[in-house]
C-alpha cells in the first residue's frame, strides 16, 4: 500500500516535485479510472440480479434484498427495517402490499401483522451474485455452442494463418528467383485491400464454394495475412545464412530447412503473429455478420450482437455473456501485456 | 573418400569476374589448403566446389562424376563454416544427428556415429548441451563433429580457425593435423593465414584475383615460388625483395654494383628485376666480402632469433634474420651478405627466371 | 478478416534493425529451471516433429520432381492461392457487380448496366445536402463519415500524444500505465461498445451521476449530437492506447541528450515540447496520423453495435451503407453496394500509398 502511495507522490528522479509532475499524474489518475472504470463497471453489473440493475440510481456492488422464509407463506418473503413508534428499528417481512400500506410480518413470531406506511420501510439488503447470469445463457441460449465456434475459428484460422504465411515468409527471405518482387508487390498490394471494400465479392467466392453459414466461410477468406507475411519475412531475414547452407550441406531438404531450421528460429515472431491472429479473429466482426446467418454457426461476437437486438436487451444475460467474450482476451493481456506492447510497438502492427 | 577434379571454373558476380578459370585436380585422401589475400576468390571455389554457388563456366568433378549441376544436398560433401554455422535451437547431438536423420540412417547407427565423433573430439559430456553453452573451441569442435558423422566424400573447410583465440588456434590446429591423419578423408582447407597453411597442407593451392598462382607442397612453394606474388606471400616476415638489373653480360647488378656470381642470363640483358632473398638467407660478413652494406634501424631480439632491420643506399631495405642473440644496435653499420644458392630472381612480369650461379664457393 | 489487420501500417525498420542485435545463437546456457517447462510442452513438439515427418516425404518428392530452383514456387503457392482466390479475384468481380444490375448474386446472371451504379450514387442536387440526393443514405453515409473522421481525428492525436508525452517522463510504474492506456485496444468493438452502452443507457451509470449531481436525464442515443459525440468517444478510448505506443516508441527514439542540451541551455518545459519534441516527433505524427485517417474511414463495428447507426440515419457510417445494402436490406443490391465500395476503395488506395509515402520518408 505504501508502494502505491509512492507511486503517485514521487518521481523516479531526485528532487522536488515539479508542477509539470503533478499534471502528470493527475493525468493518469484520471485516465486509471477512465479507461478501467467502465470495465470494472461491467463486470460488477454482471453479477446483478434483474431487479438490482433495475434500480435507479444503481447501487456500486451486487446487492440484493434479503429475502426470508417466515411460516405459513410458501413463497420467500422479502425482508424490510421498519422504525417502530417506540424508536426501534426491527426487520420485518412483508407480506403483501395494499396501496401506502405494508402488511408485514415478523418473522420470529409470523401470527401478529403489522401494518405500515411503505415509504417508512427500506429495504434490507445483501451482497448477493447472480451467477445464474452466467450459467442460464451458456445452458439456455446455446452460448457454450458459440462460445466453441469461436474457440474453434480462432484455432483453426491461426494455426492456417502460422502455417502458410511462414511458408510464404520463408520463400521471400530465403530464395532469389524470378518474380519474387512481383510476389513482393502482391503481399504490398493485399496490405492495401480492407475486406471492407470487397465483402460482396468475396461473399460471391464464398457462396460458389458452398461454404456460407459454415465456420470456414470465415476462417478462410481472411487466412492468407499480407501483415504476418511482412513480419515474418523480416525476422527470418536475419537468419544467418550460413545455418540455412550448412543444413543444405547436412543434405536436409527445403522443406526440412523449413521446418526443422527456420521455423524454430523464428519462434519468437511466430508468436507475435499467433497473438496478433488470435486476437483479429476472437474480435472479428464485420465479416462474420455478413456471411453467418444462422445462429448455430454464431460466433461469440455475432450473437452477442444479437443477442442484444432480439431480446430486448435482457442486460443481465447479456452483461454477463459480454465478459465471458472479454476474459480470454483480458487474461491473455494479463500474462503477455509485456510482450505485446512492445510487440506492437516494434512492428506498427495491430 | 573421392577426388576432385575442376576445369576452367568461372564465376562472376555481374560484371565482376571473382574466378577467371581455376583448373585444379586433388588426389584422394589428400589434404589441400587454398590460401591467398582477401577478395581472392578462395572462399568463392570452395562454395563452388560444396555446390552452394553455380558456376558461370567449367565443371566439377567429384569421383569422375561431373556434378557442376547437383545441388550441395546431394553432393555428399561435408563443410566446416567459418561462423561454424551450429543450430542454436538444437543441442549438440541434434546438431551432429541433423545430417544423418536427413540422410535417412537408422536410429541405432545415428547414435552409435555421433557418440564415436563425440567420444574423438571430446565432445561426450556436451552432448546434451545448446551451442550457445559452449566456448568457442567446443563449438568448433562440434562444427568438425558435425561434418565427420556424416563419413563425407570430402571435407571442406571455411576459415574454420579464424573465430579462435591464438593460443586455441594453435592447439585446433595441431588437432585438425592429427585428425586427419587418422581419419585420412579428402580435405579441402580455405585461409588466409599461412602458417595454418603451411601447416596442415600436403598442398597448398595460392589464389590471387580468381586465379591460382602456383600448387605445390609448402615447401616447394617456399623454396621455389614461381612468382613475384607466392615469393611475397609465403614466408614471414616477408621475403626481400630488391629492386635490381642485369648488365650487358647477363649479371646481375644491385643499386649499380655486379652481385659476384649471380647470371640470370643475357636474354634478360638491360631489364629491371627482382631479387628476392628471404630474411635468413642474409648474413653478416667481413667487409670486402659484402654484397651490401646497411644500417641498422631498428632490433628485434625474441631470444632464440633476432630480426635487424636495416637500409642502405639506392633506397635498399633489408630484413636480416639472425640465430640466437646477436649484440647489434641502432645505427650499426653492417656488411652483408646473400647466400648465393637461395637467391631468386623475378623478371618485370614477376616470373621467377632460373639463376646461373657460378660454383659455390666454400664460404 | 478484418479490416485491422488488412490495412495494418507496414512494418517499421527501426524495428528490424533491433531485431539484428539479438543473436540467434543465445550466448547464456539455458537455466536449468528450464527443464521442466520444456517437458510440458515435449507432446507438443513431438507432435509438431512428426507432422514434419509426415509432410517430408511427399515434400522431397516434390522437390525432386520440380528441382530446388522452384521450390520457392512450392512454399509460396498456398498463400498465394488464399490470396487470389480471396483477394485478387474479389477485387475483379467487385467491378463486375458495380456495371452490373440486378438482385442475383451470380456475376453472369447480371445485366450489364455500365456506370449506371455510379451515376445513381452519385446523383445528387447538392453534393453538400444530402437529402437531395437520389440514394441520400449514401450520402448520409459519407457526410457522417467525414464528420467522424475529423473530430476522431483530432481528438485521437491529441489524447494520444499527451498520453505518450506523460508516459516518456520519469513517472513511477510507467509499464502499468502503458498498460492501462493499452488494454482496450485488445477488446472486440462489441464488446466495447456493449460496455458503453450499459454506462450511457436511459438509466445508465452517466445518468445516475447526472441526477445525483441535481442534473436532468440525458437520452444519449435519442439525440443525434450526442449519438455522434459517444460514436467519436468510444472509439478513441478503444484505440488511443494503439496509437499512444506507437507516439510513444517515437519519443523514445529521440536521443536523451538533445534534452540534455536544451537543459543546460535553460529552455523551459513548454518550448522544450515544442520546438525539440513535437518537430522530433513529426515524421511518426504523420504516420499516425495517416492510419488514424484510414482506419476511421472504414468504421464500422463499435458504432453500429453502440448506435445502430441511429437514431434515424445520424451515425450511420459508409460501410454500414455497404453492409446493409448487401446484406441487411430486403432487396439485396449487390451492385450498388459495389459501386460503392469501389468508391470507397479508391479513397483508400490513395490514402494507403501516403501512408507509405510517410513511412518510407521516415525511414529514410
């Protein structure tokens, strides 16, 4: 805690704090809360029951009204403080509601009812989790079936995306032949075609080769990245030469230099690559829209799209169903904050 | 174990030539070291030779086969590379093994070769180690392990030596002779280092801008250099080489003066020569004998010899070495003398012309 | 496929050139704790090792059959494949469809209509009131996306310029506030905009802090004003933390002793900032700039999940307009969405080719 109190007191330097300081750090005070708040927000919201994110102005934490079960009602009732005329303050169940007036009962001893205004009463309350939030969508509304599509395009595509754009990377770091600035030129040109500008046509590829509303009509237009083969490419340039001669020498073949000496050695771009791949395809959006149209084929993004349109927004379901979709990315961040940032930061990539 | 046998091998980079013609034939078993300055062209034919650069003329033949066309994989010839060229991602048996997995070989057998080649080069208790664990000569000698599993036609050599320390140097080199008397393949040795040539080689080839200069044994070359250029560069400190003439009688004749004895004939009447004269074939005389007379510059006692370096008139610069410990300074004036027998002379092309020389007289 | 990775700025050089320091050949043995890691992940490699072992002998009989000379060919051909299929021959056909008519999807089943696409786009009484125009939701469209682009714009350079100012002080924990800038940026645009569309809803968290400090209810998505103002929000604090890196990066390219200098000249903070830093900072400024420009033309995900494009037509952008007059609306018009997006293509490759223009000036 002290640590913390540091943190926002002192600077690395030596000396004073300067006002230039100060605006600094207020600067990121505010942008802490900014850009986590609404996350914390959302996760928070999540575990509401309906009725708690009904209210208004909304509570901080998840709570609920107690509710407690009184002797000779079937039903739960819930559980209200009530000043007594002789100055007490006792909680009391109510049992049904006649206009202004409260019938409510104590539920040490259920035969006497009292009666009382219902603007006296407030009602007690519990941090309680709804993780019925979570449980009902993934059981009911086949989220788990979505939640898998996703699982199963992301690794899928990037596995493809690894595979072929390495292929391609190798063939461009490695080799001199005829047209390899034209295959330069192409990977240069794709960078500048956006799926925005050809989502009809390659909706028309896509429809020709029998594969809409199936998971590959989106794994496989987007497999071939122009970004992976740039990145690639300039890593295994700075293979050593020599290494990929003395395995020509250990009579290995291309495809053995390929996959015993370069790919090893270009693991560390690889993985760059690989997160890049997983985090385009888990967020992916536009393209999915247009091609699956049938819930079963849903991904996480799509139907939680749906999700908010066809319901009439059900927020806990839906609250919920968002940070399900948002865990693995945020847990993937946790571990790898490091090595993504400066990852994105050495090639100007996202 | 095979020959190999180039004829008029060209390369050139655009319009650069690097090899002009290199015709070259070396017996089984032998051991040749390719030496020459820089830019030279010797790391070139040794990269035309493994197949990792294509010709722009002549052929290779390995074992009477011509394999000017075969890619290095199938060539079946093995090579030490300069950066030694280890898979850092593999450990020092996978590195030994790579070669033999590709070549199909049964699992049993490849273990058996890499722990003999390790067991040979000491290499047993690294087996499990990354290159990147290992010291320079480990790493060498892992490199040379890499190339001895594989049992190749011919191996090659890239320099292999010249990422060591002096003293590993020596000790690799001395290894590398004894390697290869016991394993006795065909090898073939780039450097740029003579005494590693000299050495190692049963012959050493010299390349100067992509052509050979001369072949022969180190000490042919270093008896005999059929040019001004091997006469320069083999041996150290360097050869003397003097400017010099023959008169009109066929003698010749240094900064004006008649060299008693030496008749390199009259067909080279009137025209400037070389003489060239090693350091140790100069020796101090008696006054009226000199052939010269100089003054010392500077001294260099190392104990067992001593190197004077002297100048004299006409511009005459001399390296005299000496035997032992000579009491000699700065500024001596010293006659000397050129042993007759080892004189060699150059004529304006840089050809070595054969000497007359009158009989020897007992010194 | 997203439009992200697409149109993702080119690989910078100063990058690569680190990447040369680092040594393939790691200089320090292994650490033994390493073992076990390396255990964990054995079935993995023996998996991938036999699938290499799978693919070797059909590789190698390849390479017998075509030589080594061609085997560059061999290992482009799958990605080059991917690419044509999926790239290439989309951009043809989507010329096709855009002198096409017609509601079938089959190129050779459209009636050739010539510029007839283009003419009806772009008919219009006034090219700066949409309304008169003949297909004014296209219009709409473009003046939206202008209108966002710009106050993006602005808005993203400069939050993210002082964000990475802040950062390349020496601040305390610089690398968990890096990071806090930079985690929304791994977040998918709907999940983004669902978060803010939770806080700004009717009786939303804003509302209740509006109402708890003696303010009246704002319906944000009512108004067309706000709607565009969140649209704008929203998406600079999902994406600033992208562009602060990359700022940042820059600045910490910049040599620490040019600062050194202008201390001991006594140059005070602000003309420090401004006539060292920012002219320093220019060349990556431009860069960003440019990839801002193009990645707000194409919007398209957080808005139409936080808006709808609504209410009515007010934030409803250019690819929205292509996406629904392809795929949402009931009469499928494919060549009028083509028509458009080759429009909207157009302005992309010009934009691309300045970006690269910038990035290459930078390099050099």
């Amino acid at each position: 805690m002290t640590g913390i109190a540091r943190l926002f007191t002192a600077r690395r330097g030596v000396g004073r704090l300067h006002w230039t300081d100060w605006v600094s750090y207020a600067f990121l005070a505010v942008a802490v809360v900014l850009m986590f708040g609404p996350v914390l927000w959302l996760v928070l919201s999540s575990f509401k029951t309906p009725a708690a994110l009904l209210e208004f102005p909304p509570t901080l934490a998840p709570v609920a009204q107690k509710e407690v079960r009184v002797e000779g009602y079937p039903q739960p009732l819930p559980l209200f403080s009530v000043p007594m005329e002789d100055g007490t303050v006792r909680q009391l169940a109510q049992v049904r509601r006649v206009g202004i007036i409260a019938q409510m009962v104590d539920p040490a001893s259920p035969a006497a009812t009292v009666r009382v205004p219902v603007d006296k009463r407030t009602p007690v309350r519990e941090v309680a989790f709804a993780f019925e939030n979570y449980i009902e969508p993934l059981a009911k509304f086949d989220f788990l079936r979505f939640l898998g599509n996703s699982l199963f395009v992301t690794v899928v595509a990037t596995l493809i995306t690894l595979v072929i754009n390495s292929m391609a990377a190798y063939a461009l770091s490695v080799y001199e032949f005829k047209g390899k600035s034209l295959a330069m030129l192409g990977v240069i040109g794709t960078l500048m075609i956006p799926i925005t500008i050809i989502l009809v046509p390659v909706y028309l590829v896509v429809t020709e080769m029998g594969l809409v509303n199936s998971l590959w009509a989106v794994i496989l237009p987007g497999a071939a990245t122009p970004t992976g083969v740039f990145l690639l490419r300039q890593y295994m340039l700075t293979i050593p030469r020599d290494l990929i001669e003395a395995a020509r020498m250990d009579k290995a073949s291309e495809w053995r230099i390929y996959a015993r000496i370069v790919m090893p050695l270009s693991l560390p771009a690889l993985a760059v690559l690989a997160i890049f791949s997983i985090m385009w395809r888990w967020n992916d959006f536009l393209w999915p829209l247009a091609v699956l149209t049938k819930s079963e084929v849903h991904t996480l993004q799509i139907a939680l799209n749906a999700f908010q349109g066809e319901l009439q927004t059900q927020w806990h379901y839906l609250l919920a169903m968002t940070v399900v979709t948002l865990a693995p990315v945020a847990i993937v961040f946790a571990f790898l904050q490091r090595f993504i940032t400066t990852g994105i930061a050495n090639t100007g990539m996202k | 174990m095979a020959g190999l046998e180039l004829r008029a091998i060209r390369k050139d980079y655009g319009p650069v030539a690097v090899l002009k013609g290199v015709d070259l034939s070396i017996a089984d078993g032998e051991f040749v070291v390719f030496v020459g300055p820089s830019g030279c062209g010797k790391s070139t034919l040794l990269r035309v030779i493994a197949g990792l650069e294509t010709v722009t003329g002549g052929a290779v033949t390995i074992d009477g086969q011509d394999v000017t066309r075969v890619p290095a994989s199938d060539r079946g010839l093995a090579m030490v590379f300069q950066s030694y060229a280890l898979y850092p991602h593999m450990s020092v048996y996978d590195n030994m093994a790579f070669a033999l997995e590709n070549m199909g070989v049964a699992k049993p057998e490849i273990d058996a070769r890499v722990r003999r080649a390790a067991a040979m080069l000491r290499l047993t208790d690294y087996l499990a180690r990354k290159p990147g664990a290992l010291s320079g000569g480990q790493r060498q000698r892992v490199a040379i392990g890499r190339a001895i599993v594989r049992d190749p036609k011919i191996f090659l050599f890239d320099e292999p030596l010249s990422n060591l320390d002096a003293e590993l140097r020596v000790a690799t080199r001395k290894e590398l002779a004894a390697l290869h008397a016991e394993i006795g393949g065909t090898m073939i040795y780039v450097t740029h280092d003579q005494v590693e040539a000299m050495t190692l080689a049963d012959r050493i080839v010299v390349l100067n801008g992509g052509r050979i200069e001369q072949v022969g044994r180190p000490l042919d070359l270093y008896n005999e250099p059929a040019n001004l250029f091997v006469a320069g560069f083999i041996g150290s400190p360097r050869m003397n080489l003097l400017p010099a003439g023959v008169d009109a009688v066929g003698a010749l004749t240094l900064a004006g003066r008649a060299l008693a004895g030496v008749t390199p004939g009259a067909q080279l009447a009137g025209e400037a020569v070389t003489l060239g004269v090693r350091p140790e074939h100069v020796g101090l005389c008696a006054a009226p004998e000199a052939d010269a007379t100089v003054a010392v510059d500077l001294v260099e006692q190392l104990g067992g010899e001593t190197f004077l370096y002297a100048s004299g008139q006409a511009d005459l610069k001399l390296t005299i070495r000496l035997d032992g410990q000579v009491g000699v300074g700065r500024g001596d004036i010293l006659p000397v003398r050129f042993d007759r027998a080892r004189l060699h002379v150059f004529d304006a092309a840089g050809r070595a012309r054969p000497l007359g020389l009158a009989p020897r007289s007992p010194a | 496929m997203t439009a992200n990775h697409r149109n993702a700025g080119t690989t910078r050089p100063a990058a690569h050139r680190n990447r040369q320091h680092r040594s393939p050949e790691p200089m320090t043995s292994p650490a033994p704790s390493a073992a076990p890691v390396r255990a964990r992940f054995a079935p993995f490699e023996r998996l991938g090792l036999a699938l290499v072992r799978l693919f070797d002998p059909p590789m190698r009989a390849v390479q017998r059959l075509v030589g080594v000379g061609r085997m560059p060919y061999v290992f482009l051909l799958p990605n080059a494949l991917f690419f044509g299929v999926f790239v290439f021959l989309p951009i043809g056909i989507n010329i096709v469809f855009s002198v096409t008519g017609g509601t079938a999807l089959f190129p050779s089943q459209r009636p050739y209509v010539g510029g007839q696409q283009y003419a009806y786009l772009l008919d219009c009484g006034s090219y700066l009131e949409p309304a008169t125009c003949r297909e004014d939701h296209f219009w709409r469209g473009v003046a939206n996306t202008l209108k966002f682009t710009i106050f993006q714009m602005i808005a993203m350079v400069l939050f993210s310029l002082a964000a990475a100012l802040v950062l390349n002080r020496p601040i305390r924990g610089r690398g968990f506030f890096r990071a806090v800038f930079f985690f929304p940026v791994l977040l998918s645009p709907v999940v983004v905009a669902l978060i803010w569309k939770w806080i700004l809803q009717r009786d939303g968290l804003l509302n209740a802090v509006l109402t708890t400090a003696g303010g009246e209810k704002i319906l944000f998505f009512v108004d067309p004003g706000w709607a565009m103002f969140w649209s704008v929000f929203v998406s600079v604090w999902a994406h600033m933390g992208f562009y602060t890196l990359i700022l940042l990066a820059g600045l910490q390219a910049i040599p620490r002793d040019i600062y050194e200098a202008a201390e001991m000249d006594g140059t005070r903070p602000w003309r420090t900032l401004v006539r060292i830093t920012l002219p320093l900072l220019w060349p990556n400024l431009l860069v960003v700039l440019v990839l801002v420009l193009i990645r707000s033309v194409q919007v398209f995900d957080e808005v139409f999940v936080l808006t709808g494009g609504g209410p009515g037509t007010a934030t409803m952008m250019i690819v929205q307009y292509i996406y629904t007059t392809a795929f949402a609306n009931q009469v499928q018009n494919f060549g009028l969405a083509a028509a458009a997006s080759v429009l909207l293509g157009l302005v992309l490759f010009g934009l691309t080719l300045l970006q690269l223009y910038f990035t290459r000036r930078k390099a050099a």
